[in-house]
C-alpha cells in the first residue's frame, strides 16, 4: 500500500530527549527519556493521574514540554507558541475527545485530506471497516462508527506515526472489541508505528512491541510485554496488568519446595502458572479460602495460614475449607 511505501524506515522514527511538564508548581511529567523505532507499537499506561495523556500530547506538539526536546525523523517537533498551529503533518494524533465536521458524509469527510489512490483508499477504509458507512452522517452513526471514522480520517494523510489517546474509552464490549481489532489490522497491515496510551493495561498485552509503565510522571518500567508481565517491577506494575500472588524472601518455604531456583528477593506469581494437584511432589498444601467463578476459569484463593495464594484454573465444585495441594508450572 502506498501509505506503507512512503513510510521512512529511519532506526529511531521517534526520540524523546529528557521532556517534563508541570502544573500549578507540581511535575506531572518527570524528566522522561525513549526512542521508538520504526514501524513499532508502543503502549503508555499507568493509573489516572501518572501523565499519559500529558506525555502523549507533547510528542504530538499539542502542548510545548518545558523541558527537553523530542524529535522525529531527526528533526525537532515545535509545538505553540513557537509554531502558529499545533501538531506535525508527519504525527497524527486521535483524542479522547476528537471531532468530525457535523452536516457532512462520511465520504465527504474522508475525501477531504485524502492523499491515496482510490485502491490504497478503499483498503485502508476496508481495514478500518468504515466502508458500509460512507453514505451515512455524523448523527446516524454510533460512538464506534465516529472513532473508526475519526482514525481513517487521519490516516488517508499517510501520517507516519499514530497517536492514539485512550482509545477504548467511553465504548461498550463490543465496540471496544471492535476498535481493538482494528487497532491490531492497522498496525500490521498498514505498518504504521503507533503509541497508545491506555488506562486498561491488560488490552495492550497482544497488541504492543513494547510497554512503557507510568506512576506519578515517571518510568517504573519500559520492556516487551512479556517481560513486563512475567518480570513486573514492583507490585504497582504486577498489579496494573492482573491478578497476582507475591513471594518473599529468596529462601521463602514455596520456592524451596517448588524448586524454584530465583534468586530474587521479591518473586510475583502469576495465576496461571500455579495448578491443583493430587501429587505431594514439588506440592504444598493450602487450604481454600475464596472460590469465584469467572466464566473460563474459577479464582482461587489458597493459604497456607502465612501465604496466600491466587489460582485459576477449570476445576469446578472447590469450596471454602477444602484442603488442596499446589504446584508451580516450572
């Protein structure tokens, strides 16, 4: 597609160099450093209130950093008063609180700043699934219909990197599944390199490269997902992206008998790397303490009397005060 070829494939697209933003005299974003490169997804979360949405705006030259400098493709991004208007013909930025021209079509509205031929065009509304609606006006669509226009909108201007503030807001199940789906058509059809911020983490998991975690204006963590969820920083981290149980002590009781070998003082235990067993071997035995049932799976809570545990797992009829054995998946 054409969008995709007038991509430039520089090794850092984005560079964010040390920018902070403050208000009525308190930091909302701390001195914050990162690259981005090419055609990659990065997603931005942390609590309401860590500086997401603020961080988001700066990169997009919305808002001028009061300190620091970002850059892309290598050259620096002004944002007012240094620059009449806002933004970069080169960055396009969706808000949580975007707008389409009332009293139009949606063809009107995606005509206008169209740069693609009619094919790479009628693909992209394809991917964005926008192309049974091109008849239709801004009050007979839905919430989902506006944000999937509002998102081609932006990308028949062939933007090379996509901003996308809290996209899965105000939207029901199934639109949000909707734009989800979407959201991973556009990255790895167009191959667009993209930043979400998201205030529900869980979400960015299968669709992000890379995962920058937020609290109060500050980096607590910036990996893979992967690692971010099986290797969280703290407990503000693990608990960003889901349930979790916490070991302490490099020589605690359940690593010993589990013969795990991590040598960390601080050990987070996912629920599904836990199982209930018949066999004592490698097992230690809890008693139950909470059941609840979640649809796919049933959580479980265990103790030992000094250690709780959470599970998940399909085993159904557990009831408070059974005594069960554990397992760690290693």
């Amino acid at each position: 597609m054409e969008q995709a070829s007038m991509n430039k494939h520089t090794e850092n697209l984005l560079k964010v160099d040390a920018v902070s933003k403050s208000a009525a005299g308190n930091l909302i974003v701390h001195p914050t450093s990162f690259q981005l490169s090419s055609r990659k997804k990065l997603a931005i979360v942390g609590e309401t209130g860590s500086g997401k949405s603020t961080l988001l705006r700066m990169i997009a030259g919305h808002i001028a950093p009061d300190s620091g400098s970002i850059f892309f493709n290598n050259k620096r991004v002004w944002s007012p008063p240094v620059t009449l208007l806002p933004g970069h013909p080169g960055i396009a930025y969706l808000s949580q609180d975007f707008e389409l021209r009332n009293n139009y079509k949606v063809h009107e509205l995606l005509n206008y700043k169209n740069l693609l031929s009619p094919e790479s065009a009628a693909q992209l509304y394809h991917v964005c699934k926008v192309e049974h609606l091109m008849n239709r006006k801004n009050d007979e669509l839905s919430g989902g219909e506006r944000q999937r226009i509002a998102l081609a909108k932006l990308l028949v201007g062939v933007p090379e990197l996509l901003l996308l503030d809290e996209p899965f807001s105000n939207l029901d199940l199934p639109q949000k599944k909707n734009i989800n789906a979407v959201l991973h058509a556009i990255s790895n059809q167009l191959k667009i390199t993209c930043i979400m911020v998201s205030h529900d983490p869980v979400d960015t998991l299968s669709w992000a490269d890379e995962i920058m975690v937020l609290r109060n204006g500050l980096i607590i963590q910036h990996a893979n997902p992967q690692h971010i969820y099986q290797q969280p920083a703290d407990e503000y981290v693990a608990g960003l992206f889901g349930s979790y149980s916490l070991l302490k002590g490099i020589y605690h009781p359940f690593k010993i008998k589990w013969g795990l070998n991590d040598q960390q003082p601080v050990l987070f235990i996912r629920p599904e790397q836990l199982l209930l067993t018949d066999s004592h071997e490698k097992a230690v035995d809890c008693v139950v303490t909470q059941v609840l049932f979640c649809g796919a799976y049933w959580s479980v809570t265990v103790s030992n009397g000094e250690q709780s545990l959470v599970i998940h797992t399909a085993i159904a009829g557990m009831q408070k005060g059974d005594l069960v054995w554990v397992k760690h998946r290693s």
